[in-house]
C-alpha cells in the first residue's frame, strides 16, 4: 500500500522526482527539476543551501510527522505494525508538508 500511495502524491508534487522502495521501506527523492533531475539541495548542503530541505522538514514537523531526511530524499519507513489508518494519516501529513517543497521547484 505504501509504494501506490507514494506514487499518488509523487503525481501531484513537481518537487518530488522519484519514489522508490520496497515493502515498508522507502525514499521520497526531491528535485528541483524533474527533466534535469537537480537535486533540491547539493550534495552535503548546509547553512542556507541546506534551506529548502530545511524548510520541508519543519512543514513535515508542524503537522508532528517527523521526518528521515538524507541529503535530498525522506525516507517513508512506518514500522510493520502499523494501522492502515494512521499509516493514511502519515501520508496525508507529508503530502501537505511537499507543497513546501514545491515551492523551491524551478523547473517547468
């Protein structure tokens, strides 16, 4: 359920240039473009080139979703016990915490 759910949000977000994963454990890649594939932050990014990233987790933390972060990817891992419920709910915090993400796209 997880992979299909992901794919969904992948749909609406332009932020968002690959999901991939198996089973209960997956990554969220973010770009700036999805044609180039530019990452939303450098590789090791800090300070303000780190801001975009940054800015997605704390959208992630305000709705209490505290999110993995690796350099430009979220990782989606929900323990296997998980509800399908709150496993909904989960994903419907990050699908609203990418519009900030969104936000640094620069691609067309």
């Amino acid at each position: 359920m997880v992979g299909p759910e992901l794919s969904k949000i992948a749909e609406r977000h332009p932020s968002v240039g690959e999901v991939r994963g198996l089973g209960m454990f997956w990554a969220v890649e973010l770009v700036k473009d999805r044609e180039t594939r530019e990452p939303l932050v450098p590789y090791n990014a800090a300070g303000d080139a780190a801001a975009p990233m940054n800015a997605f987790a704390g959208a992630c933390k305000q709705r209490d979703l505290w999110p993995m972060t690796h350099f430009n990817r979220t990782h989606v891992v929900p323990p296997c016990t998980i509800t399908e419920e709150d496993l909904r709910e989960g994903l419907a915090m990050l699908d609203e915490a990418l519009e900030t993400a969104d936000t640094y796209y620069t691609g067309s």
